[in-house]
C-alpha cells in the first residue's frame, strides 16, 4: 500500500521535475548544474540528477527521504536563492500563524525535549552538521539546510522545576524558497537528523 503522505506527492513531483528546464532552475537558485545539480544538504554533498530525481549524497551514504527529496525537488522547481538579512520566527513566515499550533508539537516540543537535558549531544550534533554554535539560550547553533538558509535552533535546558523550551529561527529568505508547510517539515526533517548523530 502506498504511503499517500510521502510516496504519492513524491510521484507528482518527480513528473513536474522531469518537465523542469534544469538551467533556469540553477539560475533561479544558484544551485551549480553541470549535467547534475550539487549542492549541500545539512552540512553534507549531495548530487541531484536529471531529467530523472535521483538524490544521493556525495560520499554514497543512505538515500535521502521521501520528506527530504520532496523539499529539494519543491525548490529546484520554485524557490529562489536571495541573500538574507537577519531571522525570522515560524509565525512570521507567510501562513506560519495558521500552522503554528502543529510547529510548536511537530519541531519546538520535540528539539526541547530532546536534546533539553543533555545540551552537549546537541552541540556535538549540530557541530556535526557544520552548525555553528552559540547565538543565546543555554545551547544554540546556526546550521545551514542549503547554501544561504540557515536555521538558528536555540534551546533552555530543564531542570527539576522548569521544562526545556525552545525556539527555532529562519534566516528571512526562507519564504522565497518554501512555503509554511514546507518549513514545518524542515524543521521536523534538521530534529530527526540532529537525533540520529
């Protein structure tokens, strides 16, 4: 049986890729395409073919997930690479206050109490994937998902009396890159990659 949340939105978007003129794509985002798009994905190389989707990382490492290939897809086909100002928080992105509710449970919940108690894991997680650390709370670091878009993820760590808490921050080109939805998933996508380290 077919996974409708991934599988099948992977299926369409891989078809619109197909369809995709890959210079403009790189034009657009800046993305270098010399027969394949390479770019880096979290800290690590990652070569993207066409006409057929075929990601794969550099160093032959695992496949890429479903979530995470329909977010490199949804960018070669739409996003564009601008040069970022400063950070936002998910409620000021576009449409970020009607989903902001999930992205609290989703991303904020989960990277507090995950990594709330143990902040070296996180430092040692994120310096993993090139994050660089220090920017408030008790634990924080700035980590790149693509050339240009960083996510500042900053965690107060708990105690006996207090939960940990945290927020995560997007550097202010994400909305011309990817849609509320979209950014919820990458930010679920850096959680669960910062849990695998």
């Amino acid at each position: 049986m077919k996974n409708q949340q991934t599988e099948a939105p992977l299926e369409h978007y891989r078809g619109k890729y197909r369809d995709m003129n890959p210079y403009t794509a790189s034009a657009r985002t800046g993305v270098e395409f010399s027969g394949e798009f390479a770019l880096r994905w979290l800290g690590k190389d990652v070569r993207v073919q066409h006409p057929e989707f075929r990601a794969v990382y550099a160093d032959g490492e695992k496949p890429l997930s479903d979530t995470e290939q329909i977010l490199l897809i949804r960018y070669l086909l739409e996003g564009a690479l601008a040069e970022s100002r400063g950070f936002v928080s998910y409620s000021e992105i576009p449409w970020g206050d009607v989903y902001l509710a999930n992205f609290k449970g989703r991303c904020l919940k989960r990277l507090a109490y995950g990594f709330g108690f143990d902040l070296e894991r996180f430092k040692r997680a994120a310096a993993s994937l090139g994050g660089v650390l220090g920017h408030g709370g008790n634990a924080s670091a700035d980590i790149e998902l693509l050339d240009g878009f960083v996510i500042r993820a900053i965690i107060w760590a708990g105690d006996d009396e207090f939960p940990p808490n945290a927020q995560i921050l997007f550097s202010d080109n994400f909305p011309l890159a990817f849609t509320a939805e979209d950014i919820a998933a990458i930010g679920d996508v850096l959680i669960s990659t910062l849990k695998k380290v």
